[in-house]
C-alpha cells in the first residue's frame, strides 16, 4: 500500500508524475521542491503564478490530475472498495398470499 499523501516526499510526488504521464512536469516539480504537503496545498492558480505553467490545457490536466489524487488521500474508501450489492426485492409481508390450491382439484371438496 502506498505512503498517505502527506507523507510523500519529493521522490513520491517524481513517482506520481510518471505514474500519470506527465513526466514533462517533474522538473518544475522537482526545482520546486514539490512533495505530498505541498501537493495538497497547490491551487490552480500556484500552478500558472508560481510553478509558471504557461498552457491552460496543461494546467488543466495537471490539476485534474492532483484532484483526481488529492480526493483518493481524502476518501480513500471511495476508490478501493468494491461496490456494494443492492439487497435482493422482498415481497411486502403484507403482501396478500392465496393459500387457496391451484388446478383442477381446487374446486372439488
């Protein structure tokens, strides 16, 4: 199991980056000094203002990536367990039932 995010360091956060497919980004990452906390405390706008990621769509993906990662830290139950099973329909208990027999021999008495 991986480390929780806030205890990521600089290598951890190198790791995700490749993981994700954006490897162009671990140098500003790294120059950075990026880790798990820092991570978790990026904006949208840290990422053009202060990590100067010119592109809108790389700063889209980007962040859309950290969010995608940032909601797996915050509800990790969300993401690992398996769906849970609808409980099968139940027939009202007071649902009328014919106690009456069926068929032919029905009638003769």
């Amino acid at each position: 199991m991986p480390a929780p995010l806030h205890s990521w360091n600089v290598q951890n956060v190198q790791h995700w980056l490749v993981a994700e497919g954006l490897v162009d980004y671990k140098s500003i990452f790294l120059k950075n000094g990026i880790d798990g906390p820092s991570l978790l405390c990026l904006t949208k706008q840290d990422l053009k203002d202060e990590l100067d990621i010119i592109g809108l769509s790389d700063r889209k993906r980007l962040w859309a990536a950290i969010c995608a990662l940032t909601e797996k830290a915050v509800n990790p139950d969300t993401h690992t367990r398996p769906a849970q099973p609808s409980p099968p329909q139940l027939q009202s208990p007071t649902a009328p039932y014919s106690r009456q027999p069926i068929g032919p021999r029905a009638h003769a008495v």
